[in-house]
C-alpha cells in the first residue's frame, strides 16, 4: 500500500509547525509544504519589532535552516499557490501546474492584511506589514521618512509607531475606535500603552477615520482625517486588521464564517480536511464559543494537536491562549482571552510600569494581561490551564502568593 499524503496548504508558523511534527509523532507517510511565498518558512513576530528596527537579520528568521526540512523528509515547495482542490478525487492544483494527490489536507493558509478602501491608497509610500517583502519595504523607507502615519491601533501598529519613533520619524497614529488594542484589552491597559506612546512623541487621534489619502508625483504627502485635518505623511501603515484566506476552502464547498469551521479537534465537515491557525475559527472553552486567533501559541499547539491526531493520538484542542507585544521597552503579555470580561483588579501599579490586570466573567478568572511582569503572565497561564478559583481581591493583593495558590489548586 502506498504510503499516505499529508499536504500542508500554507508555511507560515501554523503550516510548518504541522510539517515538521507529524514525523516526530510518528506518522510514516509523505509530508508536502506548500507556500506561496518565495522563501522559506519564517517568523512573522519580529517583522515588526527586531527585524524592523534592524536589530535581526533575515537569517534569524528562518524558522529552521534549509537542511532541517530534508533531514525531517519534508518536501517543502516554494512560491508555488495551490488553485484548486478536488475533494472526490483527493487532488490539489498548483499556479506551475503540478498536481497533486492527498490522502489529509491541512489548511494553513493564514490571513491578509486588510485594504483601506479610501482614495489615494494606491499611492507610492501607502504600506501594509504583513509579510518580509513588506517588511523590508518598510526598513528601507524608514531610513529616510520623516513624517508617519499609522492608521490602525492594534498591536502591529503600535509596534510599528514604536520603531518609526525610535528611528527618528515624527508619527501620528489614527484609530476609528476610542481605545488603541481595544479589541483585545481592557480599558486599563489601552489606556496606559496610549499615554506611554504619547511620552515617546507620537501623536493620537482616536475616534477618527481616514477620508482620503493625498499624493504629490504619484508618493503620498498628507493623509486628509475624517474630520477635515491634513496630516502631513511620506510613509503610511495600513494595519486595520487582516482577512483570513479561506477563499480555497470556501471555493472546495467547505463552511466558512470568518474562518475555515472547524471542531474541537480542527477537523473540517470534511474528515480528511483540517484546518489550523489564523485561518481557523474554532471552539474554544476560553471563550465561551468560537473565535478566530492571530497567534503563534495558537499556530504552534493546532500543528501540534493535528500532527498527534494523523499519528493515531486524536484530542481535542483546548490549550490556554496566550498572546505578546513589544513596544518600546514594554512587554505585554496576555494569557486567556479578557474580551467580554465584567470585573477587572490590578495588580501592582500602573506608574510603575509594572503591573498585571485580571479580568473576570461572572466571578470566574478568563484572563491576565501584564506589563512588564512575567511571573503574573506564566502563573496566569498555569491557573487557567486548570481550574483558577483566585478571588479578585487575592488578584489584587500583591502580598498574595500566585504560585503556593497554584500549588494548592493542583492538590484538589
């Protein structure tokens, strides 16, 4: 019997964590990664922070050299597009024209970065940060931009602003909402990261749109706000946020809703299909019903959780969610998901530029979100990987002991 075909349709983390696990699992048969970018798989978190800054060379992004994938017997593929996919007869289609048979497909195909539809976007020097071809767009008009704007407050702009301001540019950061990370953290913590990027020199205008952007020669020169001001520009980030790739899918008949759906085990209404990382919208016990995850906790544990499953090991996939973001010299980091909480305690103090803030629903612990403070983050991760039973006013009391909590939580 010929040996069984898993195809990996995407290399980015998700992708590649998929590739390289299944051998390890166990799994006997042939491995296929196929990207559509021309280089191989790599870290997208620096792009917007080392790699950005010029701190990390592209060669420390890899995530493994070139010889890993054929000691590992991954048959990875390159700049290649998978077009098509015949579920009856099991076969793939690539842009070069190869075709494929497949005995399991994997989607990882991850998410795109979402156009601002507004005039003047196609200009020169109007920019997303998705990719590495992005990114070392980005590095090199960086070297001779003086004027900035990020139009999106989420955690790749602020990152962005972050380096930009670093490297000397004047930067003004537009966001529609009133709460820069606001779809992804309390109102304390929003809060804090605005007033820290406000001591660096960036400027905010929040609640505020972009109308249309203005270009001199064919280059932007100003973006024109939705509530009639100039801004001056001669670089423009666009990270409003991303659009998962799930046109393949879709077009391959499998249901799609803000993501390939999928189950508890990422298993797609096809039992041969999985789908895994930011193009995935699955169940979840950490959020009381389906969410899609930008990650790479989330991409790494999926890979992980579908390579055992192929291997003859099948669970569920319930990992504790965990997130990070660097900006300046502050370290965010979340553990669970704190959207939809009720009750927030601090821990520590905000002015000290060290402080966590655990978020409640109901009376439960659903999150921990942390500046520049580690311990709460890991002890964070450990209690809600069980079951938490920390008080709010045990949160809040810096005298309190996370970890002999977690040691007597595990004894029950």
């Amino acid at each position: 019997m010929a040996d069984r075909v898993v195809a990996v349709v995407g290399s980015g983390q998700a992708g590649f964590q998929v590739a390289a696990s299944l051998h390890q699992e166990g799994f006997a048969g042939r491995v296929v990664l196929i990207g559509d970018e021309p280089v191989p798989p790599y870290q997208r978190p620096p792009l917007s922070k080392t790699y950005l800054a010029g701190e990390a060379g592209v060669d420390e992004l890899w995530l493994r050299p070139s010889e890993f994938y054929a000691k590992q017997h991954i048959e990875l593929v390159c700049g290649d597009a998978v077009t098509g996919i015949d579920r009856v007869e099991r076969r793939l289609s690539l842009a070069s024209g190869l075709q494929m048979s497949w005995d399991h497909l994997v989607f990882a195909t991850g998410a795109r970065y979402r156009p601002l539809r507004v005039p003047g976007s196609e200009l020169d020097g109007v920019l997303p940060l998705r990719t590495l071809a992005d990114a070392n767009t980005l590095r090199q008009r960086l070297n001779e931009a003086r004027d900035v704007v990020v139009v999106g407050a989420g955690f790749i702009g602020l990152e962005f602003a972050s380096v930009a301001m670093a490297r000397g540019a004047n930067v003004h950061i537009l966001e529609i909402t009133h709460h820069p990370m606001g779809r992804v953290v309390s109102q304390t913590v929003a809060r804090f990261f605005t007033e820290a990027h406000i001591r660096w020199g960036a400027e905010f205008s929040l609640g505020t749109g972009v109308a249309r952007i203005l270009g001199e020669g064919g280059r932007v020169a100003a973006v024109e706000t939705t509530d009639g001001r100039r801004l001056s520009a001669d670089l423009v980030l666009i990270c409003i946020g991303v659009i998962p790739n799930t046109e393949l899918a879709g077009a391959a008949g499998l249901p799609v809703d803000n993501g390939i759906v999928v189950d508890e085990h990422l298993v797609t209404s096809d039992p041969a299909i999985f789908a895994i990382g930011d193009c995935a919208n699955f169940p979840t016990p950490f959020a009381g019903g389906r969410v899609r995850l930008e990650s790479v906790q989330n991409a790494v544990d999926q890979g992980r959780c579908v390579a055992a499953r192929l291997a003859g090991r099948p669970e569920p996939y319930e990992k504790v969610p965990w997130f990070w973001s660097d900006q300046g010299d502050l370290k965010l980091q979340i553990a669970g998901i704190t959207v939809g909480h009720d009750q927030s305690v601090v821990r520590g103090e905000p002015a000290s530029r060290s402080f966590s803030v655990f978020c409640y629903r109901a009376g439960r612990l659903i999150g921990v979100e942390s500046v520049n403070r580690t311990s709460d983050h890991v002890a964070a991760r450990r209690m809600l990987a069980g079951e938490p039973r920390l008080a709010p006013e045990q949160a809040a009391d810096l005298d309190y002991d996370l970890r002999a909590h977690i040691r007597g939580s595990a004894r029950h």
